[in-house]
C-alpha cells in the first residue's frame, strides 16, 4: 500500500518546516533500512513542505500505522526533530488518496502561491534522489512518473499556470512597494542553483541590470560566465553585500550565509582597495531589502534589526500569497482527480495481473496434457483440440472479466485467495521494471 506523510505550511509553523529540511537526504534510507515492512521511501522536501512517500508491504497488518510510526522515527534520527514535536503538524494520506494528493502538489495546487512552477521539478528530483540512494520501489516509481504527466496536463489544459505566480515571482513583486527604479539597483544574488537562475530571469524581466552572483560554495564564476554577470569572490563578499541595495539568497545552505557582519563591512575607500580606519565608519547602506528564499534560512534573522534593513523572508511571502484562482483551481484538481483515478484503475489491473496469468496458465497446461491425450487416441482432424480450445477460452473469460471488477473495487487479494483455496496457486510478481529518464529542465 502506498502511504503519504507529509508537513507542509498549512500544518507546521516555518520553524518547524525549515529544521526538517536541514538533512532531508537521509530520511529515506533510513526509513528503509528501518524495517522490512517497508518496500520503498521517496522524500520531497521543499520551501513549504516535507513530504515522505512509502510504500509498504500489503499483507502485514497495520501497515498504515506501522508506516507512519516508521516516518517519523526515521525523521527523528535524520534530522534530530523529535517524534513527539511533530504532532499535530502533519497530516496522513493513504490508498488511493496518496496520488491525488501529490498530483496536487506536483502542479502547484497545495503551495503557498496557487499554480507556482518550481515545484514540478522538485518533485521529478525527489525521485531521481531516491533512485540514487536505492530506495524508490516499482509503485513508488509509477505514482512519481504519472505525477509528472498530470502536472503537464494540468499546465496545458488550464490556466492555472497563467494565474498562478512563483514565489520568486511573488517575492520581487513585493519588493515593488520599495524598487522605484530596478535599473538603478545594485543587485547581489546569493546562491547559484535553479532558483537563482529564476530569480535572475524575473529581475532581469523587471529592468534589473547591475547584477553581481556570490556562490558559498565556489561556483560563481561559471554561474556568472554562463549568465552575464559579475562574479563575487570570497574575499570580496561582505564588501559587495554592505553595498548592495538588493540581496536575495537562494542556496541550499544549512547555516545562514548573509549576516549582520556582512551587511556591517567597512564600504567607501574600501571598495577601491585603500586601508579603512576606525574612524571612516561602517554600516549598512540606508534603504538596503534583502530577500530571503532559502530553506532553512540563508539569512540570519538579526539583519531584519539593523538600521534602514528590511528582511523579506519565506514567511513573510507566505503571508502574503494571493487568494486562489478559483476557476483555473477548479479546472485543475478535476484534472488531478481524473489522473488520480486513472492511477488507481491502472494500478489494480496491473495487481490482478499475476494472479490472472497463474489461472491462465493453471488452466492451460490441463488443456495442453488434454490435447495430448486426444491426439494419442486418434484425434487426427484436431476437432476434438478445437473444441478443447474454445472451451477453455469460455471457461476463462468470466473469471478473468471478474478479477478486473474486483481489482477496480479494490478487492484484488479476494481473487487472489479464491485461486489460492481452489487451485492452491500463488501468482509470482512480476520483476522491478526499468526506470524511465525524468526530464529535470523545470526549474525549482
């Protein structure tokens, strides 16, 4: 059975939601290496929400709550967020609602800001994660692929793409209120992944074009060379930060990478190389907006006290997320709904198919050893294989149209323990299909 775990900004506080995202990585290997009960983890943790989707093992009993025991015990060793904090700030899909749900969150229907794209890539990277550490499983996979292919319906067949915004998208129009001309801002990015390649392209849509990158973790220079930008060394960072009008922070750092001691440097004769004295003065520059888009936090939240500093932060653009586009929302989760429905059918008929195959070959190999019989008393026209033949075909086709009404109703072990006490057979699984490639150019 498949399982959903998930927190997201409309159960736990930001707090809460950016500790669980320190450590992210390693929730699903434990989680699978925790009990055998469970067959496969996929992990997504973003911005606004942390996900773990597992499938379990059918037959134990309880397996939903052994499942969701097992989360969060494997949440409290990865990321040291104890089990007992966690009540109440998460909620619990399981069957058939594990699809629907991350259909919806896969085409932006669950974020803070309805429609948002981001959040189809990281959903794609959630699986290409979870292949890499070994821990997806063959319905896992399928339910993470088709989640893939409703978002793209839903983003061509309703406008819930055009009406929803990103939350860099958001963010920058936020900071309008402040920004009477883009083109006369000194713009520092911090950060050099899919988020600040987006945030470049929305600045740069708004007339931004003094523009500098600093990456934590050295890639400046290639992220400024490919975009046409400034690079910002490492030895120049504070420097360049204290003179900055505009910072906005996108990295995957688990420690603030912007703070008061960067906003505070010495500016002035220190920007031409000169020695500063004491007396030249330090400070932040008056009128200074940084904006915060890490998760956790790329900024530490005194610079938010420092005079003529304002700190937009995840939070804050939470709060301020429009209403949704009802009718494009509407449209969208019948969209979902339909695919999830088509998931669930699939999925039956495929769990029906072992079992299918075993009375099919049961049922066969009578016929073959009948066949023999009759051509080994003189069944030289093959009448009587004809007839064998199409009986055989007569007998299976009630039993076989019956297996797919109870796979669709959800009673496919019922078929399978009625050829279990009649024929004493027991359908094998099929083997892990192959994985298809994901298309990981969506931005997140």
């Amino acid at each position: 059975m498949l399982l959903c775990v998930t927190a997201s900004h409309k159960t736990a506080s930001f707090d809460l939601l950016e500790r669980l995202s320190r450590t992210p990585d390693d929730v699903a290997p434990t989680l699978v290496g925790m009990t055998p009960c469970v067959q496969g983890a996929v992990v997504l943790a973003t911005c606004n929400r942390f996900e773990a989707y597992v499938e379990m093992d059918e037959p134990v009993t309880a397996a939903g709550a052994i499942g969701v025991e097992a989360v969060l015990e494997a949440v409290e060793a990865a990321t040291g967020v104890p089990a007992a904090e966690l009540d109440g700030a998460y909620s619990v899909h399981s069957g058939r609602h594990v699809a629907e749900h991350l259909f919806s969150v896969a085409s932006g229907l669950e974020s803070v800001v309805s429609g948002e794209g981001e959040i189809a890539g990281q959903v794609r990277r959630a699986l290409k994660s979870a292949r890499k550490e070994g821990t997806t499983s063959p319905e896992l996979e399928r339910l993470f692929q088709r989640a893939s292919q409703a978002q793209r319906k839903v983003k061509n067949v309703t406008a819930l793409g055009r009406a929803g915004r990103s939350l860099v998208r958001l963010a920058l129009e936020l900071a309008d209120s402040r920004i009477a001309d883009w083109s006369a801002e000194r713009v520092l990015l911090v950060g050099t992944g899919a988020y600040a390649a987006v945030t470049l392209a929305t600045l740069r849509e708004r007339g931004a074009v003094d523009i500098s990158v600093y990456s934590p973790s050295g890639r400046a220079e290639i992220f400024a060379a490919k975009h046409g930008i400034r690079p910002v060394a490492e030895a120049d960072y504070a420097r360049t930060a204290a003179r900055s009008s505009l910072l906005i922070t996108c990295t995957t750092a688990t420690e603030p990478v912007l703070g008061p001691q960067h906003l505070q440097a010495p500016v002035g004769l220190a920007a031409a190389g000169c020695p500063v004295s004491p007396s030249t003065g330090s400070g932040p520059q008056r009128g200074q907006l940084v904006v915060d888009l890490g998760m956790p936090r790329n900024v530490d939240p005194a610079v938010a006290g420092l005079e003529g500093v304002a700190l937009l932060d995840l939070e804050t653009i939470r709060l301020h997320a429009p209403l949704e586009e009802l009718q494009a929302t509407d449209a969208a989760r019948t969209v979902v709904r339909e695919a999830a429905d088509t998931f669930h059918v699939v999925g039956a008929r495929q769990s029906v198919t072992p079992s299918v195959i075993a009375l099919r070959s049961h049922i066969f190999s009578l016929l073959d050893s009948e066949i023999d019989r009759a051509r080994a008393r003189g069944d030289e026209d093959g009448k009587v294989e004809q007839a064998l033949r199409h009986l055989a075909g007569v007998l299976l086709h009630e039993p076989t149209t019956r297996a797919h009404e109870l796979a669709a109703a959800g009673r496919a072990d019922d078929f399978a323990a009625a050829l279990a006490t009649l024929y004493g057979l027991s359908p094998e699984q099929p083997a892990v299909p192959a994985v298809a490639p994901l298309d990981d150019a969506a931005t997140a």
